[in-house]
C-alpha cells in the first residue's frame, strides 16, 4: 500500500475524528471508504452523461432501432420453434 498526504481543513479534520472514534475504526479507513464511494458516483454520473448524450444523437438511435429489428426477427424464429 502506497502512503498519501495531504491537508484538509481543521473543520473536516475534527468531523473525522469524531467519526474515527465513533464507529471504532481508523480515520484512514473512513477516508479510503468514502473516496471508494465518492469515485463510484463520478463514474456513474459519467455514465449517466454518455446514456443522455447518445439519447440525443440520431446515429445512435439509428444504430439502436436497426438492432432491434434484427432482435425482433430472432424472436420471431425462437417462437417458430
């Protein structure tokens, strides 16, 4: 495991401090959880962003109605089975 520094304000310090000694675990613990969780919300709001933006572009629409006509044609034939 790599050792980061880095400064936070006095304020925030405190919050994990108390944090620290109320749920009984190290504040670097609470620091590494919440980035995990903090970084996870930035991927999906960067996923979110992609599906709006392909929402809007008449090639992926294109694209996507073309798959479902071919999705549409292989149920046909699983039915005739």
């Amino acid at each position: 495991m790599t050792t980061f520094t880095s400064s936070l304000p006095d304020d925030l310090l405190d919050k994990l401090a108390k944090a620290s000694s109320n749920l009984k675990m190290p504040k670097n613990k609470i620091i590494e959880r919440a980035l995990n969780i903090y970084l996870e919300q930035l991927d999906r709001a960067a996923y979110e962003k992609s599906y709006k933006r392909m929402a809007n572009d008449p090639d992926m629409i294109a694209m996507a109605e073309e798959g479902m006509a071919d999705y549409f044609e292989l149920l046909k034939e699983f039915d005739k089975e």
